[in-house]
C-alpha cells in the first residue's frame, strides 16, 4: 500500500484510539456511580455495534475484595439477546422467588456468584435494543422497581450518548481510511500505463468503498455499442446476474443526463435488488471508448450515506486520473513525433547540403575530366606508336570509370533533370522490369536462392516521372535487398496507392540496420560492404526520388530485416483517373448524406451544403445511414470518423461495397494517423479535418464530385 495510506492510517487509528478510551473512561465512571446509586453487588454495561455483534460489554464493575466468575457467560448470554429478536423485560428477577416457576432461561453467571436479584434495563430506540444496563445483587435489594428505575434512566441515556458518540467517531474514522485509500490512487503511475492496467489497478481499490463490496469494470464495444464485463472483483456472496448489470449499466451511461446531480446511478430495481444496493459510476468517457465501475453489497442491503459519497469521490478521482493518462499519452507521443520530425527535418537538411556539394563536386570534377580526355584523344591522334597508344587507350578508359562515377553523384543530386517527366504507369514498368532476364541482381538471387516477388495492390499507379530513372530506383533497392537477404528467403517488391500518392516498397528479411549508421544509409560513397559497392546506391535513389518530388524512408529492425519505401505523388491526368475522381455530376444540386453523431456537427455541416444549393440528409449513426441508403440514392456521403456502434470506416466500407461509384469522404477530429491503404479499400477519397470552414466544404464537393455551388 502507498506511503500515504500508511502515514493517515496510523494517524486516524491513534486519533480513533485516544478519543475512544476517553469515552470508555466516561462509561466506567457512570457504571461505578450506578454501582453506588443502587448499592449492588456487580453492575455490567453493554452496547450494540451491530445485530451481527450482538451487546458486548463496555464496563465491568463490582465491589471491592468480591470474586467474580463466570464473565464469558455472562457476556454470551447477552450477546446472544442483542443477536435475536427476543426482547428482555425492564425490571427485576429474583431468582431464588421464582425457582422451578420461571420458564425464563436460567442465568447461569447469577448461580455461579450466589447473586439473588437481577435488574435489567435495555435501552430501545425504534424497536431496536442499542444497549443494556444490568446489576446483581447477593441479596434481594431494599430499594423498589421505581427507585432504581428513577436512578437508571438519566445514566442510561449518559451511556446510550457516549456509545453513540463513540459509534460516529469510529464512522468517521473508518470513513476517513476509505478516504485515504482511494486519495493513494493518485499514486498510481500513468506515465507509460497501458489505460486497460491502470482500469485494473484502480478497480482493486473501488472495493474499499465499503464493507462486503463487490465491483466489476465495464466497457462498451466499439463496433456493436453493447456494454460487457471487462473485470471482477468480488467473493463469494449474494448470486447477481453481471451481464445483466453490464447491460443495465450502459443504458444509463447513455442516458447521461440523470447523473448530472448524483454522479452515480441506482441499479438495485433493475437488477432485482433492493434500491440503493448496486450504483454505477462512469469513469471514462471518451468517444468511442466507455468505461464505468458497478458497486453492488454481497450482502444485498442498501449503501449507506457514507458509502454513497465515496463512490462520488471514486468516481471523480477516476476520471481525473484516467483524462491525465489520456493527456500523459498524448503529450508522450506528440514529443516522439516532435522528435521524429526534428531528426527528420535535420536528415533533410544533411540531405540538401550533401546534395548541394555534390552537385559543385561533379560540375567541377567533369570539368576536369573533359579536359583530361580531350587532352588523351589529342595525344593520341598525334602518337605513332603503338604501344603508347595502348596505354593512353588504358589512361582514357580510366578517365571515363570516373566520369561514370561522377555521373552517378549528379543522380544524387536533386538539381539534375535532363529530361521531361512524362506520365508513367508503375505496374507496366515494373512488370516489364520482371521480365527482363538480364536485370542485375537476378545472377546474385540465383546464388543466394532468393525470390523476388512482385505484389501490385494500385487499381490505378500512374505518376510524372523518367522511365529509366525510375527503373534505376526499382533496381538499386532490389539489389540492396537481395545482397542482405538470408539464403532462400523472399524479396517482396510491393505497389500501392493511398489518396494522391503511389507507393513502392521493398522488403528483406536480413540483419537489419544498425542504429549507429541509419543516419548515414543515403549518403554518397557511404557502404559497409567490404568486398564491393562504391556506396551510391541508395544515394542514387535518394536523389531520384527526390527529383521526382517524393520521399524515400526505410523502416527496420536489427534481425528481422528492412522496409524501403519510395512515395510518388500520382499524376494529375483526367484521363487516366479512377471511375469514382472521373464521376462529374451534370447537376449542381446534389444529395449529400451527412452521417455524424454529434447533432451540432451535423446541422453545421448541413447548412454549410444547403447554403451551395445541395439538398443533405443527417444520419446519427452508421445503422441510420445504411436504413436511409436502402430506400434512397444519394450523390455523396460525407461521414464521421468515430461513431459508437460503427466507425465511419466501416460505415464507408460497407457503402463502398454496395456502390464504388459513390464518392465518400471522412471528416474526424481526432487528429490521429489513417491508414491510407485502408482508406483507399474503403473508397475514401478525402479527408476533412474539424474545425472546417466553408471554403473547405466548398472546395471538398468540387473534388470528389466536379459540382460547383449553386450562386442563389
């Protein structure tokens, strides 16, 4: 247990103990005065905690120089009175008068002690016995029923409201220890906490609201809505159908608005209990996610007050911790993509010197070149003899070994473009790449018994680019990935589309990357082979990849391989654009369903179409919008990302599926990462990010569908 829970445990405990023996010290007192009062021989002071305790003495006292025996019978006999419903008359009982009379039980401590008379006084409340005031006697008192009785009703209501004072303190204490115990869960780490562990750990605390208190998590799925148990924690107890609360739960969590002024929410009629006896709290409620906590006694009695108000503290320590692990977690990953991007952002400049330095490296390395072969070609001409010939021959072949080399350093460069980009179709070129028999590294994969495979996924991967540089590039990263492929593994070369850009990847299954040389894998003349390489492969692609306005990265990891992925932009050719980018409507009022379920985003987002002349239709959710769909067409869908129920992916899947030719775009507001190959299978073709603006609307309709606004 935390720090804390143990520095206020002690804290009230030594607070509890020292006002509770002040207390007892009162009682004893008044059980002594009695004593003298009434001038008996013992007198005995009990209380009742609770019908499960029964009356347990508080004070015992006799007079001086007076054996006592039999105690723990005394005390049983009245615990068992306080335990049951029989009730001890007020009054006298002498036991010798009433000898072989009485069908009361004998008092077994009066025969152990010679004591004659007894004078019982319970103290009632309600109908409920809350404790009892007993004195013997060895001989049958002088005093009457009135005398003592007169004596005993002000010191029994002294003794009923030090019991009673005592009662609250140690409510109060015990209230406050469950208090402390759920303030320990802001102990709790949440930096690096999966949210599912920290639920766990906070749901192993939720027990100490109260005595005998059983929890169980529950959570709502994402895909259907319906609420189920995640977690539970209880003993053996009452039998209680938890599906059944899970249900119950949740049709109150979506019914928010009757926690506004209890913050929980009484389940004991659904759920065929007594009222009061199983409360829900919701804990977390961030769309799609919800998360809520199910109290329920095992006992199937009532929460107390007490209980009641922790719940409402659990409750709002939850969600405080829990919306701080969401903000932890948010914070954590927008500084890794900060970091990300900055080490990024520094490759590129690294990049983009190299690149620049180069390119002044070539220009004047060729300049020197030209002027060494110029000068070769001239001596040659001007030798007679052969022999000298031959070396000059064997000098000018050297000279152009550099010049090649050079000319690999100006691909790197991103300013080289001496040719027009032209429209290419990358599942033609690399098909036809595949079937050459003479591609370079086809010899190696032979030897090394490696397949290369080719996996086109794009419908349609036109881009602007130079054939043969792009050949290169399709080249360069299969030798790469076959000279640190293990033997007879797989070389996946796969093509893919995503939005507005192509993508080309290549796949092996070798050492992977070591972290110290990552920075380095696109610099020029850089390699870690020994044997051969000049260390401008990659360098080569970089700046091809570059020329043509896309990006290259690798993914890997050390013994399980790496992940080269080159990035096109697609072509902008209105012949040669899919069926749904081609679909122009011939008019300019369109039927758009706008599937949301926030109702402000909605009517925002449908006045914004009406304003262009558009006619919308709103839809709460995805099983709305496929009921509308059925019985309707519709021109364009425009859907939310996350929905309960069924996401805007799913939504869209299943339109898609039902009619390619319906453009489908997504508008979210949660800022997150989609993954633009299922995007594409799902036949989104743009995504809105909230807040919009009318422009943005405006300009959203054009792109998918061609119809410019109605002017009014």
């Amino acid at each position: 247990m935390s720090a804390s829970f143990d520095l206020l445990q002690r804290y009230y405990n030594a607070r509890e103990s020292t006002r509770f023996t002040k207390v007892l010290d009162q009682i004893d007192a008044v059980a002594r005065l009695l004593l003298k009062l009434v001038e008996c021989d013992f007198v005995a002071v009990f209380y009742a905690g609770d019908q499960e305790a029964g009356l347990v003495p508080v004070a015992y006292h006799n007079w001086e120089g007076r054996e006592v025996k039999g105690l723990a019978e005394l005390e049983a006999t009245w615990r068992r009175f306080g335990q049951s419903d029989i009730r001890i008359p007020r009054g006298f009982r002498h036991f010798q008068a009433e000898a072989g009379r009485s069908n009361e039980a004998p008092d077994q401590f009066a025969e152990l002690n010679g004591f004659r008379s007894r004078f019982a006084y319970p103290i009632v409340i309600g109908g409920t016995v809350h404790g009892a005031v007993v004195a013997y006697w060895s001989k049958p008192p002088d005093k009457d029923y009135s005398e003592i009785n007169y004596v005993l009703n002000p010191l029994a209501e002294v003794i009923l409201s030090c019991m009673s004072l005592t009662e609250e303190m140690q409510s109060i204490g015990a209230f406050s220890l469950r208090l402390s115990t759920l303030i320990s869960m802001f102990e709790l780490p949440v930096d690096g906490k999966r949210i599912p562990d920290l639920l766990s750990e906070m749901l192993k605390i939720a027990g100490s609201v109260a005595p005998r208190c059983a929890v169980e998590l529950v959570s709502r799925d994402t895909v259907t809505g319906t609420y189920n148990v995640t977690q539970t924690l209880c003993s053996a107890g009452q039998e209680i159908d938890l599906e059944r609360m899970a249900t119950e739960a949740g049709i109150a969590f979506e019914n928010a608005a009757t926690v506004s002024q209890r913050n929980w929410h009484d389940l004991g009629p659904q759920c065929g209990r007594e009222p009061l006896s199983v409360i829900a709290a919701d804990i977390l409620s961030r769309k799609p996610y919800m998360y809520g906590i199910v109290f329920w006694t095992e006992t199937g009695t009532p929460f107390g007050n007490d209980a009641l108000q922790l719940i409402t503290f659990f409750r709002l320590f939850s969600q405080t911790i829990l919306s701080t692990a969401y903000l932890v977690r948010e914070l954590t990953k927008d500084r890794a993509r900060a970091l990300e991007s900055s080490s990024r952002l520094a490759d590129a400049e690294t990049m983009a010197a190299l690149a620049d330095m180069s390119s002044g490296v070539a220009h004047d390395f060729n300049n020197i070149i030209g002027a060494i072969v110029g000068r070769l070609q001239i001596l040659k001409l001007k030798c007679q003899d052969e022999a000298m010939v031959a070396a000059l021959n064997r000098l000018e072949a050297t000279a152009l070994e550099g010049s090649e080399t050079v000319h690999k350093l100006q691909q790197f460069t991103t300013s080289v473009r001496t040719k027009q980009l032209k429209s290419v179709d990358m599942t033609v070129l690399i098909r036809d790449y595949f079937s050459d028999s003479r591609a370079v590294w086809r010899p190696l994969s032979e030897e090394k018994h490696v397949t290369v495979e080719f996996h086109p996924s794009a419908v349609e991967a036109t881009v602007r680019g130079i054939p043969e540089d792009l050949v290169t590039v399709l080249e360069h990263l299969i030798l790469n990935a076959v000279e640190f492929a293990p033997e007879g593994s797989r070389v996946p070369v796969e093509l893919s589309e995503s939005g507005q850009t192509i993508g080309l990847t290549v796949t092996d299954s070798g050492a992977g990357i070591p972290e110290g040389i990552r920075p380095r894998v696109f610099y020029p003349f850089f390699t870690t082979k020994s044997a051969k390489g000049a260390g401008m492969g990659l360098a080569i692609v970089y700046g091809i990849v570059s020329r043509h306005g896309g990006k290259v990265t690798f993914d890997t990891e050390v013994g399980r391989g790496t992940v080269f992925t080159i990035s096109l932009p697609r072509a902008e050719n209105l012949k040669e654009q899919s069926d749904i980018s081609r679909k122009i409507v011939t008019s300019n009022r369109l039927r758009i369903l706008v599937v949301d379920d926030d109702e402000q985003i909605r009517e925002v987002l449908s006045d914004m179409l009406s304003l262009d002349g558009h006619t919308p239709t709103r839809c709460k959710d995805g099983y709305e919008a496929l009921k509308v769909l059925d019985s309707e067409k519709y021109d364009m869908m425009v859907t939310d990302l996350g929905m309960p129920g069924m996401s805007g992916l799913d939504l869209a899947g299943i339109v898609h599926e039902k009619d390619p030719q319906m453009p489908i775009a997504m508008i979210t507001g949660w800022g997150m990462q989609l993954d633009h190959n299922e995007m594409a299978i799902k036949g989104i073709k743009s995504v809105l990010s909230k807040p919009f603006h009318l422009k943005d609307v405006k300009a959203l309709v054009l792109e998918l569908t061609g119809a410019a606004p109605t002017h009014h």
